[in-house]
C-alpha cells in the first residue's frame, strides 16, 4: 500500500473582509472555511498605475495554506477587459479631437492635435484594480 502524503486537500474559504489592491501592503484580511474556523493573513498590494500596469494582490496566509489559482504564484490580477475597452476608445478619442480642430487649424495641424489627445488618454488612464468583496470565495491548499 502507497501512501501520497505529500498531495494536499484543496479547500474553499470564504472571504470575511473586503480585499483590494488599493488596500495599504500590510493590511489584515479574515476568512473562514466551511468549518468555522477562522483564516487571519496580510494583503500585499500593488495598484494600478497606468494604462498597462494592472493592480494586483498577494494574500499571505498565517496558518500554512497558500491561495490555488491560475498564478502559479497566487497572485490575483484583473482581467485585461477594462485595458482592451480603453485601447478601443482611443481612436475615439482622436477621431472626436481630429474633427474638433481640423476646420479651425486646418487638416495637417489637426493630426499632431489627435496625436496629443491620443497619448494624453492613454498616459492618464489608469489599468484595472483588484477588488474582492465580503464572500467571495478563495480555493486555497495546504502547505506553504
């Protein structure tokens, strides 16, 4: 008979606190499994800042667990979704810009206006931030 005691049971814990990459690294997060027991940890954070640069969060756990996701780190991230509707409205943008000049300054000038207002857009908005609410669930695993 073989023993697999190196394989860990994954298991679902539900978040107590809100969590967001917006959050101070350091803050405390609360989460409980199905069991009653409580999951106390600390949020490393680091948001958003500009238009390619998403925010993200690491959650570390006191008790030896470590976060199951797609990350093989266990860092949360948002999806590019937010980043791919800004980069769509860009040409938007410039196209709303183009037209607004192009009858008082005239066609070749109009085309640095767009250019401007294009990167201008894109330096000022920032990239999607990470926000888990009271409940949402985590699948986590024993074992650091």
């Amino acid at each position: 008979m073989v023993l697999l005691s190196g394989i860990a049971s994954a298991q679902t814990l539900t978040l107590l606190t809100p969590v967001s990459s917006r959050m101070p690294t350091g803050s405390e997060f609360r989460a409980v499994d199905a069991s009653g027991k409580v999951y106390v940890g600390t949020v490393i954070a680091q948001p958003a800042r500009r238009f390619l640069r998403r925010g993200s969060v690491l959650l570390r756990f006191a008790d030896p667990v470590r976060l199951v996701n797609s990350d093989p780190e266990g860092v949360i991230r948002p999806s590019p979704n937010k980043q791919l509707i800004f980069l769509g409205t860009t040409p938007l943008i410039a196209k709303i810009a183009d037209d607004s000049v192009d009858g008082a300054i005239g066609g070749g000038k109009a085309r640095f206006v767009t250019l401007g207002a294009s990167i201008l857009f894109m330096a000022l908005v920032k990239g999607g931030e990470v926000h888990l609410k009271a409940g949402d669930k985590l699948e986590v695993q024993s074992g650091h």
